[in-house]
C-alpha cells in the first residue's frame, strides 16, 4: 500500500487537535514527533494548503553572476568569433581585463556562461585533409630549408599572453622554439 503523504499530514494533524497525543499518531502512522510538529505550526499558518510540500530553491542566489556581466561575455564572444580570433574562456577573460571589468569572472564562470548559451561548438569527427598538394622546395642537405611558423596568443594560467615562432629543419626534422611572453595589454607602438 502506497502512502499519501498530504492525506497522513491531515489525517495527523486532526487525530492532534482531537486531543491524541502526538507520540501515539506518531507510533501509529510511522513518522517521528518532529515531523507532527513541524506539521502543526504550518496547519497554524493560516495557509488553505498547508499540508502540500513547499519547495525547496532557495530563493535567491548570491553567488550568480550578474546579468550585464553576462551579457557582456556573450558580446565578447561574438566579436572574438566575427573577426576570427580565438574566443575561448581564457580569450574572453582577457578581453574583460583589457576592458576594465570589475568584478572580473573566472574562467570557470565564463566558461559556464558560454555552455548556458550554447555557445561552445566542438569540431565534428576526425581533421580530414583537402588534397591539396602545397608546393614547396625540397631539402637536400640539414640546415638548407627552415620552415618557420609564428603561434601566438595562447593562453596561461594568469596574466601572460605567450606567443612562439616554431622553426623546423626539413632535412633533419629539428625543431627550434623562440617564446615571447608578454604581461597585460600588448599595444603596438
């Protein structure tokens, strides 16, 4: 037999004001004496629906982001992706920074913003080439063709932007790394 709580919470509270104590409706029906109580001082509420559950959200969330922040990201964002630069979490932050932002959210948060707005996008199934054949000398002897790439910004763990020029030996297949890091806003001269 399936119980019903709103109808033992009636039933119990009628048994109380019927003069049963509440240790015995307790014993009787399976519940402890804190739950008649707390019972009774909601049937004195006044409330037409006292015995339904009421919920348990908290009412407020101090600790949620507010909303002109998150509207902000959310621009930020958008722009990164219009003009084809990298707009991750850590992008974004720095941005905010740039901007002057306080309270600054963390990566964390930003990145919790962007997943509430369905705003990370994963590339689907495996990187598959186009088939073009990109010319390019061959190498005949080490140290004869560099191939240099320059990467940049990536993004550490605090305030430093992290640029590289990565030169690769195509003979030899060596490879050869300069690292720039820069703090802060990086403004050309």
């Amino acid at each position: 037999m399936l119980k019903d709580p709103e109808a033992d919470r009636r039933r119990a509270i009628q048994r109380y004001k019927a003069g049963e104590s509440a240790t015995a409706i307790c014993a009787s029906m399976g519940y402890s004496t804190s739950w008649i109580y707390k019972w009774l001082e909601r049937s004195k509420s006044g409330d037409p629906h006292w015995y339904r559950e009421r919920s348990r959200q908290p009412k407020s969330r101090p600790t949620q982001t507010h909303h002109e922040i998150e509207e902000l990201v959310i621009a930020v964002r958008k722009r990164l992706e219009r003009q084809n630069l990298f707009h991750g979490a850590q992008a974004i932050r720095w941005e905010l920074e740039d901007l002057e932002i306080h309270p600054l959210p963390s990566v964390r948060t930003i990145g919790r913003i962007l997943v509430r707005h369905n705003l990370v996008s994963r590339r689907q199934g495996c990187y598959k080439p186009k088939g073009k054949k990109y010319p390019g000398p061959i190498p005949k002897e080490p140290g004869a063709v560099h191939q240099s790439d320059f990467v940049g910004p990536r993004y550490l763990q605090g305030p430093v932007r992290f640029y590289s020029l990565n030169s690769v030996d195509l003979a030899s297949g060596r490879c050869a790394v300069c690292s720039l890091f820069f703090r802060g806003q990086v403004r050309a001269p």
